[in-house]
C-alpha cells in the first residue's frame, strides 16, 4: 500500500547492478495516527565512508563502460539505494530492487526484476537479512564490508560472495596477537548481533586454544542504554587490562562515551576492523580512552583517478540534479532530498583514508567478468547480445572468475564466496600536533606460510595511555623457576598459586605445570630449579667424630704396646711368667691388631676396604679370644695340676696352647674366606634412609657370612666367660679368672648393646658404632686383664714373687 521506493543513484544500462549503502545513518520516524497515509521517512546525517562507496561503484561501472576489453559493446546501469543504516529501510530497498519501480495491472508488482546482482550491505545483520530474502530468487550478494563468519554458510547463503575476508580469520587472528604479546587475561566485549557475536564465538574458542583466559565476556546492542552501563561496571571492577573489542564503531561510539563518563581510563583496547579506523570515534577526548589501541583494519588501497572523480565528474555526471537548475521549481523538487549531501562536494581529503572502497571496485568488476563469460565477450568482436542473462546464471559465473584489477589486488572468490584475509595493524597514535593517527605496525596475510602471516613491528607502537612499555594483564604473576602452578579452585587456569616444589623436586621453566623429580643420585639445590649430586656422606679422617675414634685407636694401640714392652722387660718376673707368658704376648699382640682394625672402617668405603674391615675384624678379634680362652683354660689346668697324681698340665702345655689358639683363629679364618668367596662385602649408595644424600657405606653382600663372624666370636667369648666364672674361685693370690670373667663381662655387654645401636644408627653414626664398640671392647680386655699385673709390677713389686703368688695356702694351714 505504501508508494514505490526510489533509487538514490540511477543509471539504465543493459546490465544492472544494484547498490544499498547507508548513505546516512540516522533515520527519523514519523508519527502513526492510523487515520491517515504514513509520511514517507526522513533520513539525515550523511555517512561520508558509505558515500564514497556509492561513488566508487559508479566509477567503477563507468570506467568499465568506457573500456574496450571488458564488456565492450555491453552498458552497465546502477540503482543505488540509501538504507539510512535502518533494517526497515533495508528490506524497503531489497524488495524494490527485486521487483522493480514499476506497478503492474490491479496494483501488482510486475515481479520482473532488472537487477543481475546487488552490492551491499555494509554491516553483517543487513546483509544477513539481504541475502535470506534475495537467496530464494539466486540474486547474487557481494558484500564490501560483511565480514560475519555466519555468512560462509553456502547451504543458507549459496548466493552470497564478498571481497573481504571472512571474521574466522580476523577473530583467529586476534587471539594470535593477544599471544603474541603475553596477554592472557583479557576482557572481552562484543556487538550483539550476527557479526559481534559469530566473532566473538571464534576468538573464545582459539583463546582456549592459545591458552589465554578471558576475565569476562559482555555484549550489547547500541540502542540498549542500561545494558550497556552494566557492561562498563564490569570492565571497571574487572582486573584485565587489555579488551577485545569486537565491535562496529556505532557500539563503539557508545562505550568510548560511557568510558569517558566514569573516566575508566589505561585500558589497552584491542580493536576489529569495524571501528579501527573509524573517523567517527576521533574526538577532542578520544585520544585520552582509545590512545594506544591495536587492531585489524582493511588495507588502504588508492584507486588511481577516483579521488579526482568525487569532487568533479561524479557531480556532474551522475549526481541527480543540476546546480543550473537551482533557481528553477524543478530542482527544488528534484534535489529537496539531496541537500546534506552538497556540503561535500569540494571534499577529497578523506578518499585516501577509505579503507572498503576498494572492495565495492572489485565487486563491480567481478561482476563485468562475470557478464562478460555470460555473454561470450571477444574483444574484437564484442557481447552476444541476443543471449538472457539470468542471476543464477551471475552466480555460478561469480565462482570461476580469476582476474587482477588495475592496482594489484588478484581477485577470486573461494569455496565459502569470500576473499583472501589480507589485514593491516594499525595503532592509535598522536602526531606532535595533535592529530590522531592511524599508523601501521604490522600485517597479517592468511595467504602466506602459517609462519610468515602474522608480522609486528613492536617498536613502533605506542600503548595505552601513550606509554611506551607494553601493558601487562595476567591474573596471576608468572610462576619462577623452582615453584609450580597449582590452579585456583573455581577460577580460569590463567588465575593460579605458585607452590614451591618439594624437596627433591625441580622446576627449570617460568609456569612450569609440575615439577620434575631429580634422578636417583642428584638433589634440589636450595633454589629449587637445579638438580645437584647428593652430598656423599661417609665417615672420613676429616671429621671430628673420626679423629676422637682414631685418637682412642691410636692410644690403645699405644698403651698395649707399653704394656707389652713392660711385660718383656719383666718376662722373668713370676707375675709375667704365669698363665704362659707366650699367650700374654699373643694376647696384647692381638689386641693391638684390635685397635689398629678400627682404623680400617674410617675413610671412602673402596671394594678392598669393604672386604678387609670385617675380615680384619672377625679375625683379630676370635686371635684375642682364643688367646683368653687359653689363659682360662690355663688356669683350670693349673688347678688340676696341683691335686695329687695329677697328669693335667702335659695334656695342655705350651704346644697344645698354641694348637688350640691356631686352630680358634683357622675356623675364623675359613668362615671369612667362604664369606669373601660367596659374597663379599662392597661399596654401596644407600639412597633410602636419607632422600638428600647418599650414604656410602659398606653392603655386607651376605647377611649370613657377617652373623657367622659375630655367632663365632660371641660362641668363644660365652665359653671363655662361662670357664672363666667357673675357675673365678679358685684358690690363689693372683687368680687371672676373676680379671677374665670381668673382662667378658665388658666385652660381652658392649656387643650386646652393640646390635640395636648399629642397626637404629643412620649413616656413618653406623661405622662410628662399630668402630666404638671395637676401641670399647679392646679397652675392656686390656685394662681388665693387664691393668691389675701392671699395678703390681710397677707400684707393688713385693707382690712380685713367687712366694706372694702362692702364699694364700700357707697362710691357711696357719
């Protein structure tokens, strides 16, 4: 019922290509009092970049139809509408571009549409609309500026083309810069529509991808008022200081004015192509909010001739009304709509600055190539005009085209209708006088190798807040060398504690996930962050604990030998000469070996020391036994001998003494040899009692062959005792038996006590336990045994005699 839309911008032609740009952005409704027509709707506030857009196109199609090779006797008409940036008006121009201006009989459209294909629309939302309604007829779509990814969909868009890239590239691209500069912890902030959202959606999951958490993630429509205060009051209590803005520069427009209210200021804004570099967000306080910001914007390309084109041919060509028809009623009626659209006439500065018009020239000429297959052009011989072009027939022709334009840029659609994702990094930028700058630092090409897409020159930039270091925005400080990222319940795994590694444990990388257990002979150091060898630990010459044994060692050794030296300057004394002086001085002999033994179980444990320590000391110690136990046994015979008749002493003399002191030794003697032969003591790293250090220590190789030693000198040291205690009685001035029994007393008590010690005894306290109990037992035979005849010899030599030795009967019988 309403009245037939008209094209802003028209042209004839015997090929049509349609146009709808939002030649302004505000459009003013009318009042509904449904008692009469509505008035048509008013548009105002010009939209400079989407009017060069419609200029271009009419460049483009001019230039073609002044060309000889492409489309040479083929015109190209235009109709061009002006959508005001409103879906209302979008869907206005889309039906009257498919049905035509025409009425047909009875008030019917006459459903015949002279357009082989459109160009438009410039946001994502509008094309989507455009596309669903003109996708059922196969009317080709060839956007300059929809860049939704929802788009690449040929099942619900199979009609749909465009000349810049798909958003999957651009938001994947946006996690790879992000990474890039060590942000991961990011605010996210997106248009909620198709094209805010689609993009959104993929930069979330490639962040995931990358690693990088996201704090938060709002959206907002531009006329949502309070949502959009919400969503400020989020990026103000938010820690992130970084923002993945995806949006168009009208959502834009409104957070910068919301930011600028409550003064949030030092945010580092990551921005899309949409509002980038737009010349709209460029105020006086701008600068303050978005200086610094980084983003991917088209490439700028200069179309030769065109700027040239907008300030005079376009307006005396092509521009609808005259200004030699000024003062005339025609013009006023004619050009009333026109008005805002004068002011701009003399204008060209902005031209270089136009990032998608280059892209409305190439959708211009994709079509011309296309017609021009369709009509089996010849350069020569020009179109076959008598052939119907249909747009479906545009479509399939569309994806087989592979041209260059004139400044370069190849020109092909692939399997989704889009371009190659080709962008420039641009950063916000002030000249020195004042001036806001779009400044290039970098590129991305998808076209390239993965490894030469992505290219950044980060000397150039300047950050948020005009800074020249690079902002940070983490969660969570980096984890140092020796700690270990342990995750924050409920949070992103950007959001973490740094728990230092227990010991044992190593982390050599910043963020380390785990730490890494050193290997069996190596240890943290104190910093955790580099596994050392243990520490070795064994009993050494060096220690204080070593040098007070070896001392004790050395002093009974010494103290024996005086006692021997005395007892061979007195050898003829009757204290020396009884009980056989010859096992007196076997004896001390033995005891000497005794404590020099000691000295074998301190140092490095070698595979010989290992074997000689317990075969020195098994061996030394049953020689000193034996030799007690001969003196016990001597004492016992003595005895016998004095009864009347008695044949004792010529069954135990000297030689079966010295037998049976040879044969006690040889049966220790074999149980060493059988123990070396079978399984000999060695050196061993004992890891498991201390986790930070290796205990060097002598492995005994067989548990059984070690017991023997010991069972055997503890089976001679019980006989010697229980022999000894039996003749501890008998009657005599100096009875050796009671000395005896004591001796064994001590030197069975030391080794008793010695098992638990040496077995609860870590590390070298073990040797140093063995060693003690050695130097103590050694003591106990010396002093108990020698220490009374030494007495007698040096402070009681009276008692020296052979009367004194024997004179307890006589006293008896008196």
């Amino acid at each position: 019922m309403g009245d037939p839309k008209h094209p802003l911008l028209s042209k004839d032609g015997e090929v049509t290509i349609g146009g709808i740009f939002a030649v302004h952005s505000k459009l003013t409704l009318s009042s509904f009092e449904f008692t009469e027509k509505p008035q048509p709707l008013s548009c105002s506030s010009v939209n400079l970049r989407d009017f060069r857009m419609a200029q271009i196109m009419i460049f483009a199609i001019e230039e073609i139809n002044r060309s000889e090779s492409l489309l040479p006797n083929v015109s190209i008409g235009y109709q061009i509408y002006d959508n005001c940036g409103s879906r209302l008006f979008s869907m206005n121009s889309t039906m009257a571009l498919m049905n035509g201006q025409e009425f047909a009989a009875e008030d019917r459209c006459n459903g015949q549409s002279l357009i082989h294909a459109i160009i438009g629309e410039s946001e994502s939302s509008a094309t989507v609309i455009l596309s669903r309604t003109t996708g059922s007829f196969k009317i080709p779509v060839i956007s300059q500026s929809a860049t939704c990814d929802c788009l690449s969909n040929r099942k619900d868009y199979p009609s749909f083309f465009r000349t810049i890239a798909s958003d999957y590239h651009q938001s994947r691209a946006l996690a790879y810069m992000v990474k890039h500069f060590g942000w991961f912890w990011v605010g996210a902030v997106n248009t909620d529509n198709d094209y805010g959202n689609y993009g959104m959606n993929i930069f979330l999951n490639t962040a995931q991808e990358e690693g990088i958490c996201v704090e938060y993630s709002v959206k907002f429509y531009r006329t949502e008022t309070e949502k959009l205060k919400k969503v400020v009051d989020i990026i103000k209590q938010g820690t992130a200081k970084v923002i993945v803005a995806f949006l168009t520069s009208f959502e834009m427009n409104s957070l910068l004015e919301q930011l600028s209210i409550q003064n949030i200021t030092g945010l580092q804004m990551i921005g899309v192509e949409a509002w980038i570099t737009a010349k709209s967000l460029i105020t006086p306080k701008s600068f303050q909010f978005l200086g610094g910001s980084l983003g991917f914007a088209v490439r700028k390309i200069n179309v030769e001739g065109f700027s040239d084109y907008v300030i005079k041919e376009f307006w005396d060509t092509a521009f609808p009304c005259s200004q030699t028809e000024r003062n005339s009623s025609q013009y006023a009626l004619n050009c009333s709509g026109y008005q805002d659209l004068l002011p701009v006439k003399n204008y060209n500065e902005d031209v270089p600055e136009q990032r998608y018009a280059s892209n409305v020239y190439k959708a211009v000429y994709a079509v011309a190539h296309s017609v021009h297959s369709l009509l089996k052009c010849r350069e020569q011989e020009g179109c076959d005009k008598g052939l119907t072009i249909q747009p479906q027939q545009v479509v399939e022709a569309l994806k087989k085209i592979n041209f260059t334009v004139k400044f370069g840029d190849h020109v092909w659609f692939d399997s989704t209708g889009g371009a190659v994702a080709q962008y420039e990094i641009v950063n916000w930028q002030q000249d020195s006088d004042g001036s806001i700058q779009f400044k290039p630092v970098g590129y991305y090409d998808a076209s390239l190798p993965p490894d030469q897409r992505f290219v950044l020159n980060t000397e150039n930039i300047i950050w948020a807040g005009a800074q020249l270091g690079k902002p940070r925005s983490v969660c969570s400080e980096s984890c140092t060398p020796g700690t270990r990222k342990a995750t924050q319940k409920g949070r992103p795994v950007c959001c973490y504690d740094c728990i230092p590694c227990a010991e044992g444990e190593i982390s050599n990388e910043t963020d380390s996930n785990n730490c890494k257990q050193c290997p069996g002979e190596y240890w943290s150091n104190a910093q955790k962050n580099k596994c050392i060898l243990k520490a070795v630990e064994f009993l050494s010459f060096t220690d204080v604990m070593s040098i007070v044994l070896v001392f004790f060692s050395l002093f009974g050794a010494g103290l024996t030998l005086l006692v021997a030296i005395l007892f061979y300057i007195k050898k003829d004394t009757p204290i020396v000469k009884a009980n056989n002086s010859e096992l007196s001085f076997l004896l001390l002999f033995s005891l000497t070996l005794c404590f020099l033994c000691s000295l074998t179980f301190i140092g490095r444990p070698t595979e010989w020391s290992c074997m000689l320590r317990h075969t020195a000391f098994g061996i030394t110690f049953v020689l000193c036994i034996s030799c007690v136990l001969g003196k016990t046994i001597v004492v016992l015979m003595a005895f016998k001998a004095t009864l009347p008749g008695s044949n004792v002493m010529k069954l135990f003399g000297p030689v079966q003494q010295r037998l049976s002191v040879f044969a006690f030794t040889l049966i220790q003697v074999l149980i060493c040899v059988l123990w070396l032969t079978i399984s000999p003591p060695f050196p061993h790293k004992n890891t498991k009692y201390y986790q930070e250090k290796i205990i060097l220590e002598c492995h005994l190789g067989s548990t059984i062959g070690f017991s023997a030693v010991l069972g055997y000198i503890g089976l001679l040291a019980v006989l010697c005792f229980i022999l000894a205690f039996l003749a501890r009685t008998l009657p005599d001035n100096f009875n050796e038996a009671k000395f005896i029994t004591f001796s064994m007393l001590i030197f069975c008590a030391v080794w008793i006590t010695f098992i638990p010690a040496y077995v609860s005894s870590p590390g070298k306290f073990t040797v140093a336990v063995e060693i003690f109990a050695i130097v103590a037992s050694s003591f106990g035979l010396l002093l108990c045994i020698f220490a009374p005849k030494c007495h007698i010899i040096l402070f009681k030599p009276e008692q020296n005699t052979k009367q004194h030795l024997m004179g307890k009967a006589p006293t008896k019988s008196n």
